[in-house]
C-alpha cells in the first residue's frame, strides 16, 4: 500500500491524476490482498484492478475539474483526460 501512495504522490505530475490514482488503486488492492494472506494476483487481476482504478478516478478528475473548478494535474491540455 505505501508503494502506491509513493507511485501516485511522484506520478501525478508526469501521467496525471487519472493513471496515476489508478495505480494507486491497484497497488493498494494488491497490498490488501497479501495482507489477509490470499495471493496478489496475476496480470488479469491487476488489469481489472486498474480498470476499476480509471472508472472511478475519471469521474472524480471531471468533478473536481469541471463542477468544482480545482485544477488537477492532467494527462492533456484539454483538461478532460
């Protein structure tokens, strides 16, 4: 879990908040799950991980960005990814 929040705290400049909260998710995920002792998973968990990351960070980002009007490091200069 502490690897996540490390990745996400030095990778939200350089990939934008939407990947790197999704690494984040998954990493956390990953941590909780060897912690109750059950296996981390293979590449198809951390995937799905990752896309359950994105499909709840990216409606955050567009909340904060676009309804709250706080600016969020993002992945292009659009300001919608």
């Amino acid at each position: 879990m502490v690897a996540g929040i490390v990745a996400n705290a030095s990778l939200i400049t350089t990939v934008g908040f939407i990947l790197s909260c999704a690494l984040c998710f998954a990493l956390a995920v990953r941590g909780l799950r060897l912690a109750e002792g059950r296996p981390g998973g293979g590449l198809r968990r951390t995937g799905t991980d990752a896309a359950t990351g994105i499909a709840i960070a990216a409606p955050v980002f567009w909340m904060f960005t676009q309804l709250l009007a706080i600016n969020l490091p993002g992945l292009t200069a659009t300001g919608w990814l």
